[in-house]
C-alpha cells in the first residue's frame, strides 16, 4: 500500500511537471533572410479544402490569428490589410494524432505468493492512456519572393477544454512558445 502511495505521488508530480513545463518546439529558417525595416504582415489565404472540421475551422483560426497577431505586433511587426503592402506573409498548418503512452513499472518486490514460484520476482504493471497530440506550425514567407523564410511547430497534449476560455488560452501559450524561437536577423 505505502508502495502504491509513493507511485501515485510520483505520477501526479510528474503529470503537474509535463502541464507546467515548456512547450516543445522546433524551428528552421532562412539565414540569409533579415527583417525588413518596415516590417509588416499581413495572412496568407487559407486553401480551400479543410484537413478536419474539428481541429481546422472559424473558431480555432480566429483564435490563431489573434494569438499570432499579439506575438508579431510585440515583435515590431504592424498588421496590414494587403499582401502588396506586407513584408511578410503568415500562414498556419494544424492537425491532431492520436498517440499510446505506455508506462511500464515495478509494483512489487519479493516472494511471489503462490506454490509453484521460487525465489524472488517483479510483478510489473503496464499502464497504457491514450491521448490527442495537437501540432501547429506557422509559416512567414518573404512577400517580394514568396519563399518560406520562417517556421515555428509545437506538438503538445491537447487537454479536455471545458469552456472557450481554456481553448484560448491553450492557443495563446503555444503561439507564445513558438514565437519565442522567432529569431530574423
């Protein structure tokens, strides 16, 4: 029971670690890309066809957008209305998978209580969860050339929302964590 007690703690300290701790994220950009003194944004239109309703539709991309906007403008980046007068063009990618955490550990230690083991043994226990991975890359792409000169991805847990709320700000700490690799010279 002690044993089970000190399992539980150790996974719950490390379930608050995984939801405390920083987002994963990768980035990959264009060395030779500096930022324009005028620097200005502006999105690119999203393609017509959708990847799934669930994950990509009004209420999400108005959460990104708002969300990539703040980063940008704090970034020095003013927001236009037209490609012809941004510097740079945004655009965002987003999808989800479903994944398999398995955890496998010791539960127990010693005789086994039946007849027919001998000597000392490990019972092990298998934990399997299965989860929803959200995974959201941002593109800039340089206006004049149109060549992609930045990206940012993040690949987090997506969680249980229970209100918009949540939702937002789920979005607006993985845009933040991305934008926190945004590094034009």
């Amino acid at each position: 029971m002690n044993i089970m007690l000190r399992l539980c703690g150790v996974l719950l300290t490390t379930a608050v670690l995984n939801a405390c701790g920083a987002i994963p994220v990768s980035t990959d950009f264009d060395p030779e890309w500096h930022q324009p003194a005028s620097a200005t944004f502006a999105w690119l239109p999203k393609p017509a066809h959708s990847v799934d309703p669930m994950v990509d539709n009004d209420l999400v991309a108005a959460r990104i957008h708002r969300a990539v906007d703040e980063q940008l403008e704090a970034k020095g980046f003013t927001a236009t209305a037209s490609e012809a007068q941004a510097s740079v063009l945004v655009t965002y990618h987003i999808g989800e998978e479903e994944k398999l955490d398995i955890n496998t550990f010791h539960s127990n230690f010693g005789y086994y209580p039946c007849w027919h083991c001998w000597g000392p043994g490990f019972d092990n226990d298998v934990w399997v969860s299965q989860y929803t991975q959200g995974k959201l890359v941002i593109d800039v792409v340089d206006a004049q050339t149109k060549k992609l000169v930045w990206r940012g991805v993040a690949s987090r847990r997506v969680p249980d929302f229970k209100s918009p709320q949540e939702r937002d700000t789920y979005m607006r700490e993985t845009v933040a964590a991305i934008f926190k690799k945004f590094t034009p010279s």
